[in-house]
C-alpha cells in the first residue's frame, strides 16, 4: 500500500474478494481509507467506474478484483476502455504457490496466467514474485498506462506477497514515478503539415480523442482559429466547442465533401468517416493523420479499424504535437493568406448558423409527443442546467446526439464521449465514476441513461447513495433494446416474413420496469416514469436540487426510441 | 458523425399533400404505423431521428402516396425494403393518411426552450 501511496491514487474502486483481502484489510486500517474504498457491486461496475473517472480526472484510480472470477466480470469494460484509450490500474489477486491455496475454492480462483485472458486488449501486465519487484512493477505499470496511447494495465497481486509479514531486515524502495512525456511529433514532418495546411483552400480536421486533457480542446481552438478552417469531430471526448462558428459536425458531409486537405486527430473509424470524400477522386485531397494509435497496436481484436490511405502520417500524441504546429503554421501565414482565411471563417460560420436552424427546426418535430421525444427532454434539461457548473457523462448517440446539438459544450468536463467498444453496461458505472470526480469540484453531473444499458448491473446505484456520490440520473426509457429492435426488424423485412414478432427479445416490457421504485430500493431517491413533456421541467429543477444538495437522484422518462 | 444533409434533403423536397388528397383511413394507418414498427426508426409522430439510424421525419407534411409507396418497396440506405406480402399498398394509404393527420409542430420561433 506505500507504494500505491506514493503513486497517488484517491480512490479503490472495488467489490470485495478473498484473493486481494489483505490488500483491503491494508487500506482501510493501514491506510486509515485514504485511498477512499469505494464499495462497488460487480467488477464490471468497478472498471466501467474507473473508465469514466479517468475521463474527468485524467488519471486512473486503484481498482481491485479476483484473478479469476473477478476479471473475467471485468473483462468487457477493461475491453471498452481499451478501444475508448483510457487509463485503467487494475490489480488481482491470486495464489501462485499450489502449497498455500485454501481449499476447493482457492483452487477454483487461482490460475497459472492471470492476465492471459485479457492481454489482448491491455497493455501491459506482470505477476511480481517478490515485494520489491511488486513495486517496481506497479510504478511502472502506472507509468506505462499513463503514456499516450493511455490503456488498461493489470498487475497481479500474489495472495502470500499479500499476506506475509515483511521479513525483518529485508531492504525494500519505492522507486520514483516520472511520468513519460506524451510522443510530439518530428519537427520536419510538423512543418510538412503546417504547409500544406496554409496552403490548402479548405481543409478541413476531424478529430477524435485529440482533447485528452482541457488543453486539447484549448490547442484544437487555436489551430482552427489560426487556419480559419472547419472542424467535424467524432464525439469520441470533448474536442471543440459545440457552438463554434468553425465547428462543422452538423453539416459534416458538406463539410468534408468541399475538403482539399483532411488532418485526422486521435480518430477511430478515419476511413468510414472520410469515405464518401475520397471516393471522389475527380477533385484532389490529400489526407494527414496524426494519432498515438499509430505507435501501439495488438493483432487480435480489430478496434484498430480499416486501414486510412494517408499522405502523411504522424505517430504521435494529437495534443502534444499541436503546440508546434500551431506555431509552424502561424510562421507560414502570410497577410495575403490571412485575408483568404478570413472569407473562409465567415462562410463556414454562415454555414454552421444555417446547419444550427435545421437542427432547431428538427428539434421541433414532435415537441409535444408522449413518449417524450428526446430532443425536447434534452432542450428542457438544458434550460434547468445552463447556469450551472455541469459535466454531462453519457453517450449521447442513442439520445441522437440532442444534447450535444442544443447544449453549450465548451470545456473539457461537458462531455466525456462513449463507451469506446460499444460494450452495453457501460453507461451508469461509468456516469458513477466521473460523478466521483466531479463530486471534488462541487460540479453536477448529469448522466441520460439507456435503459437497457443500466440493468446490466443497476446496483451502482446502491454505490452512489452508499458513497453520497451526487449526480442526476434521467431514465432513457425507450423499454426495449431499441438498437437490436430496429436490427431484428431489419432482418425480417429483408426476408420478407413480417414483423409482428420482433419485440421477442428486444422489447423491455410485459411488466414494464419502475426504475422509481427501483432506484428507491437502492437507496437513491427517485420519481417517474413521467409521460407528459410539461411534467419535465419541475422533476428536473427537483432532481438538481438533490444532486446540488450532494446526492444522487434518478428520473424515469418515458422516451421516443431515439 | 452523422448524416443530417442527407435527412434533410428528403423532406425539404416533399410537396404538401392534404388528407382529403390522399385518402385513406388514418385511424387505421396510426395503428399500422405503431404495429409496424415504422415509429422505431421514424417516432410515434413520424418527428425522425438524428441519430443510429438517422432516420428522416415522415410528418407532417409526408410524401405523396405513389412516391411513399416505391421508397417502401425498394428503399435506399439503412430502410430494409417492406413487400407488399408484410404491408399492402393500402395499408400504406392508411398510414400516409395517418402522417398527413398529424399537425405541425410550432413554430421555432414561439419555443422559448429551442431559442439560440
């Protein structure tokens, strides 16, 4: 535990295991619970938490599991975190020696590779034999997580390197963290790319990941500002300011169709994005990735996605790197580009009022629907949050993106993106997590959640009311698993054997859930399902006042399926 | 990422059609609509949806029937094709009679909530 003191970890997210007890019995005596033992109810909820912490805190936290049974919980949100490029410090426990295992069980949850299971898709891992190769390794394990591209790693804890006493007169160290300095890229392939930027006539970036931390999105302004050119972003974090004249994503086919230069940042799927682009080969582009992506890959599972033809690439952290290019790309601006830019900037600001006015009127259709449509659920909630200091930490595609289109997202902690590998039972711990982080900063979090998504594991709940983590919860009550609704139905059309039996397995109804009822049996105070679009606005002014008040609140909506 | 244009274009090139042109039972057509299941994709009030899918909005003001009828049939994009062994071209009419029933939202403008 000294050494995960000097680490620096705030919190242990953790449901409790025989196999790293001595580890528990460490913080909460020896450590007096500093790190703050954070009592989760499955392992998959103990990583999702740590996924989204890591999100708003930039560092992970200690999270703690069984080696066998406990991982393997675990697996599939380390796997979403993996694709999403985030920080995770896990540590299992497990018995090694074949002489000190406890009976049937302790047979069952040992094994001879830990972390074989889940070593393709996290980053490093290593099972210390002794005391100070255990702390050699964990500070390197958090050092290697923490360097761009961020990821999962795992360390396994020995049950006996656990529980034994120090032997007496044995000379252990800590040795000292020093982070690794996130890769720049090289200075000749940067003033490469500031000059065929100035020199472009529309180029456009699309970015990813490329706000890791607040100063992506401050660094992503700044070039944009500099080149005047237009900015379509994934959604995969915070990375622009929704209401930038110079942000293109509502109108992102247009955008990209008028594109001669594309700088992919940090991305994810480059190619489906920029596709419909490159297959006009009538008109020139030349297309330039800068990515971290591009310096650690593994073989296995494909989150690396289809490969991007590119003219120039950059094997490099996005935000490390733009600090010199912004700066090349000014050196290179003349008076008479500045001008040309200028005209640009105007245009694609007339341009992206104009895209803001259709999503206005879209955001119209509907309006007074029940079940409510999720447009005017977002608009509403916007109204009670704007005032705010909020952190909204959901992924907002099966809420067709509303809030990112109505709401005024500027700063780093407005959005924390998606689940990375679309894994379902993502959405609540990982809105748990950030609400940790946040809860620090008095913030209020705000978390729209899909209601399949949270009976994946719904005690998380019982975490936030245990932990008086304070957060708004709005229930997506679309009852069903929408996406796999719309899939099933697919099918059946296009085998043309009618669909009146589709809802079998997709559907969340027949009884319908009460998540009022149910949030209340964990512990966090609760009203709904509401119907009726004007019953909206008083739950949710309700709800923020709880969460203000410091802790957790859900709302059941009945919702549109998208 | 997200097609919106190409959304949008559908329905800014749809023409103004009456019930009384259209013809078809739209109380039968509204509970076509929701067995269906073309509100999963579309909205109960045929409002679209802007994202996975992005499905364009259908009301009010939809296509004219012929036109709704051959999209059905042999849709472009994401819209599995519906044959008329699973929904009849009459079934259709009820449906656009139902699309053409719902009445236009208001105004932009007059909503407080949606104001830039």
């Amino acid at each position: 535990m000294d050494v995960f003191k000097s680490i620096g970890f705030d919190y242990v997210f953790a449901n409790p295991g025989g196999s790293f007890g001595g580890l528990h019995e460490s913080v909460i005596n020896y450590c007096g619970n500093n790190p703050e033992f954070i009592t989760c109810m499955h392992e998959e909820s103990s990583i999702a938490m740590a996924h989204g912490y890591a999100k708003i805190e930039g560092k992970p936290v200690l999270t703690m599991a069984h080696g066998t049974v406990g991982l393997q919980h675990a697996s599939m949100a380390l796997y979403n975190a993996w694709c999403d490029r985030v920080p995770i410090y896990m540590v299992i426990g497990n018995s090694l020696d074949a002489a000190h295992r406890g009976g049937e069980v302790g047979w069952d949850h040992s094994v001879q590779d830990a972390a074989a299971m889940v070593r393709d898709f996290t980053k490093w891992d290593d099972t210390p034999v002794s005391l100070q190769h255990f702390a050699e390794s964990a500070v390197r394990a958090y050092k290697i997580a923490m360097t761009p591209p961020t990821l999962p790693v795992v360390l396994i804890a020995d049950t006996q390197l656990q529980d034994e006493q120090i032997p007496a007169g044995e000379r252990l160290s800590i040795p000292k963290l020093s982070l690794t300095t996130p890769p720049s890229g090289d200075t000749g392939a940067i003033a490469d790319v500031a000059k065929m930027l100035v020199a472009a006539e529309n180029p456009v970036i699309v970015t990813g990941r490329s706000g890791r931390t607040p100063a992506g999105v401050k660094l992503l302004v700044e070039l944009a500002e500099t080149l005047q050119c237009g900015v379509c972003d994934q959604h995969l974090r915070m990375n622009f300011p929704t209401r930038h004249p110079l942000y293109q994503e509502w109108r992102n086919r247009a955008a990209l169709a008028d594109a001669d230069l594309i700088l992919g940042l940090e991305t994810a799927d480059f190619y489906g994005t920029i596709r419909p682009r490159v297959a006009n080969t009538a008109k020139p582009l030349k297309v330039i990735t800068i990515t971290s992506g591009d310096l650690y890959i593994k073989s296995n599972y494909q989150d690396f996605q289809r490969y991007t033809a590119s003219d120039l690439s950059i094997g490099a952290d996005a935000e490390a790197t733009l600090p010199a290019l912004i700066e090349a790309c000014k050196k290179l601006i003349t008076g008479d580009r500045k001008r040309v830019f200028e005209e640009r900037g105007k245009k694609l600001g007339e341009a992206s009022a104009q895209a803001m006015d259709r999503l206005r009127l879209q955001a119209s259709y509907g309006w007074d629907a029940s079940p409510i449509s999720t447009a005017r659920a977002s608009a509403v909630l916007w109204a009670q949050i704007k005032n705010e200091d909020w952190s909204y930490v959901s992924d907002a595609l099966f809420f067709s993106f509303w809030p990112l289109k109505l709401w005024d997202m500027k700063e780093h902690h407005h959005y924390i993106g998606n689940k990375g590998g679309a894994g379902i039972g993502y959405g609540s711990p990982a809105a748990v997590g950030a609400a940790v982080a946040n809860r620090r900063r008095g913030r209020l979090t705000i978390n729209i959640q899909s209601d399949g998504d949270f009976m994946y594991a719904p005690g998380v709940l019982w975490t936030a009311a245990h932990h008086k983590i304070p957060m708004l919860t709005i229930m997506h009550n679309n009852r069903a698993y929408h996406q796999e609704v719309m899939g099933i139905q697919s099918m059946a059309n296009h085998r043309s054997r009618g669909i009146d039996q589709i809802g079998i397995g997709t559907k969340i109804e027949d009884p319908f859930i009460d998540y009022a009822s149910l949030a209340k049996s964990l512990g966090v105070r609760s009203e709904g399902p509401i119907k009726d679009p004007k019953d909206l606005a008083p739950a949710f002014k309700r709800g923020i006042e709880v969460a203000k008040s410091g802790e957790p609140y859900l709302i059941d909506v009945w919702t549109q399926g998208r | 990422m997200r097609n919106l244009g190409l959304a949008m274009a559908v329905f800014t090139l749809t023409p103004m059609l009456t019930l009384a042109q259209n013809g078809g039972d739209a109380e039968n057509g509204k509970r076509l609509y929701l067995r269906n299941g073309c509100y999963e994709c579309h909205g109960t009030v045929g409002q679209g949806a802007g994202a996975n899918p992005v499905a364009p909005k259908l009301a009010p003001q939809p296509i004219p029937l012929a036109q709704l009828i051959a999209y059905v049939r042999k849709p472009a994009g994401g819209m599995p094709p519906y044959t008329s062994k699973v929904i009849s071209d009459a079934q259709l009419s009820d449906i656009r009679a139902y699309l053409a029933s719902i009445p236009e939202p208001p105004p932009v403008k007059d909503i407080p909530l949606l104001k830039p």
